[in-house]
C-alpha cells in the first residue's frame, strides 16, 4: 500500500470516528427529545383533564355557574312576580283597612283594643273555668 492509500485509510476512519460520535450525539439529543416530548405530553393531558374533567374539570364548572346563574335570574322573575301579586294583597289589605276605618269612623282603635281583650277574656276563660267547674263538680257531687 502507498502512503496515499494510508492517507486516505486513516481519513476514512476518522471521518466514521467522527460520525460515529455525531450518531452517538444525535442518539442522545433524540433521547432528550423524547424525554421532552414525553413531559410535555403529560402537561398537556393535565392541562387537557382540568379543562374537561367530567367531575372537576374547567368546562364542567362552568356549566355549572352558568346553570346557577340562569337558576337566579328564575328565582329573580319568580320574586318580582311575587313582589307584584304582595304589592297587590298590600293594596287590597290597605283598601280594607281604610274601609274598616271609614266604618268604625273615630272610635276604630277603641274596637281594636276591645276585640284583643275579647281574644284575652277568651283564653281566660278556657283557663280558668273548666277546673273551677271541675272543682264544684267534684266537691258536691262526689
């Protein structure tokens, strides 16, 4: 062999030497990438389960709030309605009143209080004569 062929024998070897270490090199960074693809993978399937989570998940509390909220504004109109129909007992209890008054002319808190001490004389009595009664009953007939 000449010196040419030696030459060129020895920048051959260290030409695959070289590109040995260069697919070692690749072999390794494509490891890192993997590697990096993998944990980035796994982010975004977090990402993707707290987002869509059917039991925890973004989207789900969301609906969530959103039905609430359409729940509220339906109790709103419910209460609104139901403040109309009261304003309207209101009113009606307030004619009534004015009626009464117009009736009973000045003496109506004089009748008001008569009616609570009928109320009174009422629950006395319940109280007081069914044992009197019970007490005369049982001394003279027995």
């Amino acid at each position: 062999m000449s010196q040419s062929d030696d030459k060129l024998l020895d920048s051959i070897s260290e030409s695959l030497s070289d590109l040995k270490e260069n697919q070692e090199e690749m072999k390794s960074n494509q490891q890192l990438l993997m590697q990096e693809y993998q944990y980035s993978k796994s982010k975004v399937d977090e990402i993707h389960l707290s987002v869509y989570d059917p039991d925890r998940g973004i989207y789900r509390r969301l609906n969530d709030s959103l039905s609430r909220l359409e729940n509220h504004e339906e109790l709103i109109e419910e209460l609104k309605e139901n403040d109309e129909e009261n304003q309207e007992i209101l009113d009606s209890l307030k004619d009534d009143q004015k009626a009464m008054k117009e009736i009973t002319g000045p003496n109506y808190e004089d009748l008001k209080q008569i009616i609570s001490m009928q109320k009174f004389f009422r629950k006395f009595f319940w109280v007081v004569i069914p044992p009197v009664i019970a007490f005369i009953l049982g001394h003279y007939v027995f």
